[in-house]
C-alpha cells in the first residue's frame, strides 16, 4: 500500500467530517465557502455569475441574506459542558503527576485536553492524538 493511499473509510467520511467542521466554523464560514453550500439559482446562473454581472450580484445579495443555525457549534459546547459538569478522576503514578498540569506542548493540563479531545470528537467524530515518549 502506496503512503499516497487512502483507507476506504476515510473517503466515506471525509466529505461528513469536512461538512461538520465547516458548520461547527458558523454561518460566515460556510457563506464564505459560496456554491458549495448554497448554489445560485438557476436564473442566477443565467445572468451571468462573473463578477460584476446581474446574476453575480444577485447571488451574493442570495448569500448575504441567508441565514445559517449555528447547531452544530451550539450542540458541541452543551455537550462539552454536560461532559465536564463534573470534574474528570484521572488517576496517575506518582512519576506521571507533572502531566496533570503540563500535559501538552503549550502546558495545558490534563483537564484541558480532555476538554479539546472531547470537543473533537463531538465535532468530528475523531481525532488523533500524538504521544511522544520522554526517555529518562
């Protein structure tokens, strides 16, 4: 297998996942995505979608006035608080205890990025997490 390849299962998801990031992002991020989440009408199309012409200053009147929910964002943060309204017990050796407070390379904690892990996989449905080894 070629490292250019891709697994089956990530080309069924990638469209959904690329979908909810752009939707968790809100509704300017997804006008700014244009026709790929609201195409011109076909009489848009027809006046031409240059800029400058009829149609192309139509569309983006089209795009200005619509309205996207931001449910995606909205269900991601009740859901992270409903995760974290109690306080996570993560149970370390006594080595490992310095992690608790520094666990990532920006030295957050472990409670944060419990937090960021739980918010991916609310938004995504995945992640990946690179753990590297401290050799003492």
């Amino acid at each position: 297998m070629a490292i250019s390849s891709v697994h089956p299962k990530y080309l069924q998801f990638s469209a959904l996942w690329l979908k909810m990031r752009d939707c968790f992002l809100g509704a300017d991020h997804v006008k700014a995505q244009g026709t790929l989440y609201l195409p011109p009408t076909p009489a848009m199309r027809y006046d031409g979608m240059k800029p400058g012409e009829d149609g192309y200053i139509r569309y983006n009147d089209y795009k200005e006035r619509a309205v996207f929910p931001e449910y995606v964002a909205d269900a991601v943060v009740n859901h992270s608080g409903m995760l974290h309204s109690k306080s996570a017990i993560i149970q370390l050796p006594a080595a490992m205890e310095p992690l608790r407070q520094a666990a990532t390379s920006k030295r957050e904690g472990l409670d944060q990025l419990l937090r960021r892990i739980n918010e991916l996989q609310l938004r995504d449905g995945r992640l990946g997490l690179l753990l590297e080894p401290v050799l003492l």
